[in-house]
C-alpha cells in the first residue's frame, strides 16, 4: 500500500506556471559541437512546505545547436523561482523543459544543488540528449 502524502497537490501547477521567456540567439558555429556552461551560485526558490528560502548552485551545461541561451533573459527567468513554492525535483525537471522548447540544444544537462537543510543536502540531476 503506497501512503498518500499531504503534499501531493501541492506543485500541480508547476507545468501551467507562467514564467518571463528565454529568449535566444542566432548559433552562428552549428556546424561544431562544443559547450557551454553557466553557473548560478544565487538560486532561490521557496519550500512548498515550510514556506522558507531554498538556495541552490544551478549548473547548465549544453551543446547548442541552431541557438543559444540569451543570458539576461535567463536570469530574469531564473528570478521567477525566487518567490515560487516548489519542490528541488520540479526546480530541475522545469528549467530543463523551458530550456528545451527554447533552444532545442543537442545536449543538455543541469545540476540542482541544493544547500542542506535539516542536515540533508539534496543534488538533482536531469540529462537531455535530442
């Protein structure tokens, strides 16, 4: 028997959430594979449960293909999350979706590394490969 747990219904609209657009530029290397990495040591989120500050290390790292992540747009984008109750897991799983149907990349992985709370740190990872 799998116990029901009373945060369930919590993040049902994580899917739906709107959030600012990424915007994108022009890859003008595609026929080349090669990555990029951006790094974000300012994460914040809010704890669907307790309602506290989440802070994380986001680690993106892809190979473009026809286009490539806007930086200002991203960090805007990013910002949304700042006063958004979610869950580590739906931060990871999000931002790989919203960055996906924005550039279409080859290659794509993104590491959530999330600060300890209650003695426990949590790191989430999601790959995407086209």
């Amino acid at each position: 028997m799998v116990k029901r747990s009373r945060y369930e219904n919590l993040q049902t609209d994580i899917r739906d959430w709107k959030t600012p657009a990424i915007e994108a530029f022009v890859n003008i290397y595609p026929d080349r594979d090669y990555e990029i990495t951006m790094t974000t040591q300012e994460f914040s989120c809010v704890c669907p449960k307790t309602g506290l500050p989440d802070f994380a290390e986001l680690r993106l790292t892809y190979v473009p293909d026809k286009l490539c992540i806007e930086l200002k747009s991203f960090k805007e984008y990013l910002l949304a999350y700042r006063h958004k109750g979610i869950f580590h897991e739906n931060v990871v799983n999000r931002v790989i979706d919203d960055v996906v149907a924005t550039i279409k990349p080859r290659r794509l992985r993104l590491e959530g590394i999330f600060n300890s709370r209650g003695g426990i740190q949590t790191t989430v990872v999601r790959e995407y490969r086209l």
